[in-house]
C-alpha cells in the first residue's frame, strides 16, 4: 500500500520560537491533534505492519538536519493516533528517509509524507 500526505506550509523543527525544545505540553497536544486531523482529511490508509516513510521537505531556507528529522515527531505521533500506521518505533517504521528540496517561494512550501508497505 502507498499513501502520501500533504502539510502546506512549514513544520518546525528543534529550534526557533515554536522549536520543540520550547514547546510546552499543552502546544504540542494541540499540534498533534492539527496533525491528526489533517491526516484523517486525506487517507483512509491503514498500515499494518512494517513500513517505510520518506519525510521530504520543501522550503525556501533548509533546515540543519536534526531539527528538520526532529519536526517528523508530531506527524509521526498523528500518524499512530489517526491509525495510519501501527507505531512509530523502529520496529515499524524500518526505514526513515528524511529529504529537503529548495523552493524558490514561500507558496511552494510544503512537506510530503510518504508511508510504503514493506
């Protein structure tokens, strides 16, 4: 099965005023309830089993590589809330591939997660 899901816009990541790191509890709850929501909106998928996920970014300024591989943290925890895959441990997940593109406008800025059976 192959399922790809579209967030407009930009994921924080590590740092930054809305960076995980200064997140507070109840933020993040509500980030990852946005999330889930979102999901929910564009696949029915059900993933059962061993997965892989490419995490692609685009956006006009690249991120350092662990904040952008740290913004998957949300979406993975919506993921497994919405039931699109069973969990997001390494067990499940068995190959996370996190990739940024350039985009020259702000419009054009987006991530795309795509989950593949395995």
């Amino acid at each position: 099965m192959y399922t790809k899901i579209i967030i407009d816009g930009i994921v924080d990541g590590l740092n930054g005023k809305n960076g995980l790191i200064r997140q507070h509890f109840h933020s993040a709850k509500k980030t990852k309830d946005k999330f889930r929501l979102l999901i929910m909106s564009q696949t029915k998928n059900r993933h059962v089993g061993r997965v892989v996920v490419e995490y692609v970014g685009y956006k006009v300024r690249l991120m350092d590589w662990d904040n952008f591989s740290a913004s998957f943290k949300h979406i993975g925890d919506a993921l497994v809330s919405a039931g699109v895959i069973e969990d997001d441990n390494p067990k499940i997940i068995i190959n996370f591939l996190p990739r940024q593109v350039k985009v020259s406008k702000l419009k054009d800025q987006r991530v795309e997660i795509i989950i593949q059976d395995v």
